[in-house]
C-alpha cells in the first residue's frame, strides 16, 4: 500500500514567505506615500473653512482676525480680533495658524503634526488670500 502525502513542503512555505517579504518591501513605501497625500486633505478642508469664517467676519468687521476663539470678535485691530475656529485640523493632522492679518490680506499656515509630519515638502502649506487673488494663493503647489 502507497502512503500518498498531501500538504505543502517547507520549501514551498518559504518561498511564498519571501515572495510576500519582497512585495511588501516594495509596496509599503508607496502605500505610506498614498496615505500622506490623502490626508493632506485635512488640511485643505481646515484651511477653506477658516477662509469661509474669516470672510464672514470681514463682513461685520473692517479687518480679518488673527487669532482664534470660540466665537467672532471684532477688535481694534486685526491681531486684536477672533475668528470662530480651531488651530487644529478635524482630523488633527494639522495645526493652523492666521498671520498677516490686515483690512484686505491674511494668510493661513498648516503645520503637519504627528505622522504627517513626514510628508517630505509638505510640513507646511499656506493660503494668502489678499485683494488680487481672493481665491487664494496656495503654496506650495504640489501639496494642492
């Protein structure tokens, strides 16, 4: 009688070991790159909701805020008023910061917390929104 063995050898085992070691060696990076560009979205998304807020203040007020709060305040000056928002984004891959503040300019910073912050080149994206480009110039362009 034939003693027919069935299974996999241990040859085998390693061979699919090593094929799936050397994939994931060359996929992974890329993969973490996929990741870092999808949530530099956190950051858009935080930025045009602090543009839509400071819009709405510059409605009631002569100039656009340069700090946060819980709530719009109109003060003396622009680094005197609030704007209603967060310094950190949603997600919380971000933090933000107004500066530049004036009766027709400011300028939003996102700064890459976290695991972000290995984003090579895009630690930090800025929207300059001023008379001459009230959609905003955003920098730099690749992290758009």
């Amino acid at each position: 009688m034939k003693n027919n063995q069935k299974g996999f050898t241990l040859i085998e085992l390693m061979m699919v070991v090593a094929i799936i070691s050397i994939l994931s060696i060359l996929v992974y990076p890329a993969y973490q790159d996929s990741v870092r560009k999808a949530r530099r979205s956190d950051a858009h998304t935080g930025m045009m909701s602090l543009m839509l807020a400071q819009q709405k203040m510059r409605g009631n007020c002569p100039f656009y805020a340069q700090a946060f709060g819980s709530a719009n305040s109109c003060g003396v000056s622009g680094s005197a008023s609030t704007v209603k928002g967060s310094s950190t984004s949603q997600e919380g891959y971000y933090s933000f910061a107004l500066s530049n503040a004036s009766g027709n300019s400011y300028t939003i910073t996102a700064s890459a917390l976290g695991a972000q912050a290995s984003d090579a080149g895009c630690t930090s994206i800025t929207l300059t929104v001023n008379a001459s480009n009230p959609k905003g110039l955003k920098a730099p362009t690749d992290c758009w």
